[in-house]
DNA sequence: AAATCTCCCTGTAGGC
DNA sequence: TGCCTACAGGGAGATT
C-alpha cells in the first residue's frame, strides 16, 4: 500500500511531468471513492495551470491557481502518467489530461482514496487541519513524542500510526520500527522511556528517509505503488513474518490484533 | 478527553 | 480446477 515513501515517489514523478502543465479536460469515471469526487470539479479545474505539488503527510494538493485538488491514494491507489494511447483498464477512475497530451490517471481498486477540490486554504481544511508534523522535519523529535505521549494508555503503536501525532506512518513502518528501536508494540505510550522514545524517532526517521531514497531513484514516466512493499520487502524485519526467527536472537516473530491492524514483533528483543 | 470500534472496498490467499 | 470465505488495511467518524 502506499506509504508516505510512495506518496512523496508519486509527487516527485508527477512534478516533473505536471508542473507549468494546462489542464484541458477532467474526466471522472467513478464518483464514489473515499467520499464522493467533488461536484463540479471538472469545470474549476479546466483551463488551469498546475502551478505546485505538495506532500502533507500522505495527502496529496496539486495547486491549480483557482483552488487545490486533494488526493489521497488510499491503500490500493496510484497515480500515473500516460498517454492518449494507453487503454483506459479497470478502477481507472479519473483522467486529468493535459493540453501537451499528458494524462494523470487516478486508479484505485478499492476505492479508499479520495480526490476533492478545495477552495481558499487548503490547511484549514478539517482533513488537514489536525494532522501532527512531518516525521522527517525538526518538529518531530523525542522531546516532542515523549512530552506528548505522557499520561496516555494507548499502546505507542497505535499511538505513532496516529496522524493528530505524527503523519505518514502506516502499519508496515510502525511495526518496523518498533522493533528497530527495541519497543512491544503493545507498551502503553506513557511509559515508555525517553531513550526508547528517542530510539524511536530516530528508527522511524531512518526508515523513512532510506525508503524515499530508494523509490526516489527509479522515475521515467511513472508513476508509483504497485501496492506491495516492493523495493524494502526485502529489508522488512518483522511484518509479514509472523512464525518465522527473528533476525536478532532467533525465536519465533509473535503476530497479534492491535486496534485491527496486524502486528508482529520479538518478546524477546522487544521489551 | 481518550480509547476503541466500525465501516468503506475488492484482490488475493487459503480451504475444501 | 474452481468456488467460497476470510482477510488485509488508511483513516474518518461513531461509539463507549
């Protein structure tokens, strides 16, 4: 599924084709995603100049000038450039085209993306408006996870996957790092040290990075999620191995349910 | 307020 | 081989 690696992957491909890029026609094939494609989008946008992509988390505001187009891709979702020529396939939602004959197209099997346009500050928009630091900026650091963290029962899994926390760590990289930093998953956050916090930040710091360097390194006319861990499946320690020996000392990786989500990890080297 | 549960959807994997 | 069911998961919104 895409991660915030693959988010920022897709922004970087789309920049480079889009940017100074006039729409000249939006096409939606399916309204109902997430939440519905926005009325009326595909006359605001026509006509417009992609002037600015951003990333917010996993969120993604392409700057049309007269407003923002939002697109989360969801778990199942991508964004590609194409052609004319290309056959339209199946869950390939929408097309924006382009009058230098580029397409976006937009293709989600499952439906839990969403592409809405807004008008005014796109910040102040509820979907964004809560959402915590960048993992990758100053902000996130370990005072700021472990002054937050304190007094709250959740367990830190949970509470690191929380986007009002921290944006863009999903299931695979939560669990990943919690086992890189040394920390059950299931630990309530406030307990946990400010070592461990510290580990913890800077586990989910480098995971993060080293996975965006290695998407950001095959771009052509692209775009993105195959939906698979892809490029760092082989890199994952813990997910997806439940049953198997854990790298570090060897038993069996435990795999349990934590707020719906599957979770492994050692008990042993996971205190 | 904080924690937990539910739901959206369809491709895939596993059981028989 | 093919059918059937369970399951996965981001994350908003409802519920406890």
């Amino acid at each position: 599924m895409p991660e915030l690696p693959e988010v920022e992957t897709t922004r970087n491909g789309i920049a480079a084709h889009l940017l100074g890029a006039r729409v000249k026609e939006m096409t939606v094939r399916q309204r109902q995603l997430r939440w519905p494609v926005t009325a009326g989008v595909e006359q605001a946008i026509s006509g417009q100049t992609i002037s600015d992509i951003q990333r917010r988390g996993k969120y993604l505001l392409l700057d049309c000038g007269n407003g923002v187009l939002l697109i989360h891709l969801g778990m199942s979702g991508s964004l590609r450039i194409a052609s004319g020529a290309e056959p339209v396939k199946k869950h390939d939602h929408v097309d924006i085209e382009f009058v230098n004959k580029q397409i976006l197209r937009f293709h989600d099997p499952r439906k839990f993306g969403c592409m809405l346009w807004l008008d005014g500050d796109p910040f102040s928009h509820p979907l964004l408006s809560t959402l915590g630091p960048e993992p990758l900026s100053d902000e996130f650091s370990d005072s700021y996870l472990y002054r937050l963290s304190r007094k709250r029962k959740v367990p830190i899994k949970s509470f690191v996957m929380d986007s009002r926390v921290v944006v863009g760590v999903g299931n695979i990289y939560a669990n990943e790092a919690l086992f890189q930093a040394g920390i059950r998953p299931t630990r309530p956050a406030g307990t946990v040290s400010r070592a461990s916090m510290q580990a913890l930040v800077s586990a989910i710091k480098s995971i993060l990075a080293s996975a965006i360097a290695l998407g950001g390194t095959t771009l052509r006319d692209f775009v993105g999620g195959d939906g698979k861990p892809g490029y760092f499946r082989q890199s994952l320690l813990v997910y997806g191995r439940a049953g198997l020996a854990c790298g570090q000392c060897g038993k069996a990786l435990r795999e349990i349910r934590l707020g719906q989500r599957s979770t492994v990890y050692c008990t042993r080297c996971q205190g």
